[in-house]
C-alpha cells in the first residue's frame, strides 16, 4: 500500500466494530510503535488484546530493534490497555 502511515482496514460491508478480541502482530519498527500509539483509543474498548512478535528466519526479531513485547506489554498497561502475548512461530516450537 505504501501509504506512509498506518491504517486500518475494515470490509466495506461492517456496519460495526467488534473490539471484543483483537491480535496486534509486533515488530520493533518506528512504524509499528506509531501505529499502536494512534490505536490506543480502540484499544482501550477491547476487551482482550493478545500481542503477537513477528520473528524472522534464525529466530531474529522483524525489524531488528530490542524493545520486544514485554516492554510493550508494559506500556500498554500504563495506558489502561490490558494485553497478553502469545509466542508464535519457529521460537514457539522449541
């Protein structure tokens, strides 16, 4: 899409949002940090929000940064977000 910034994308037929569950897959890029500050006033409605990393091959983090879920898991609880993370992947099977 190349748009620049983050978006949210819904099916043109949604007449309504369902924000009891959502899935934010992470990676510890500028971008992705933006898009989860912006989307923090929906996810305060959630009712459950699970993390999930994006691990590239070797295991290696997607955007090679340090800030992993934990630390991110932290700052969404400071912002009255409660989210829990859910390992996927080659480091999940191990």
């Amino acid at each position: 899409m190349q748009a620049g910034r983050p978006l949210f994308i819904a099916p043109d037929n949604v007449s309504w949002l369902d924000l009891r569950s959502v899935l934010m897959a992470w990676k510890d890029t500028p971008e992705a940090r933006r898009a989860i500050a912006y989307s923090l006033p929906m996810l305060r409605k959630a009712k459950e929000v699970t993390i999930t990393e994006i691990v590239e091959a070797g295991g290696q983090p997607a955007g090679g940064g340090c800030r992993g879920p934990g630390m991110l898991l932290t700052w969404l609880s400071r912002h009255g977000v409660s989210a829990s993370e859910v390992r996927a992947g080659a480091e999940a099977e191990t």
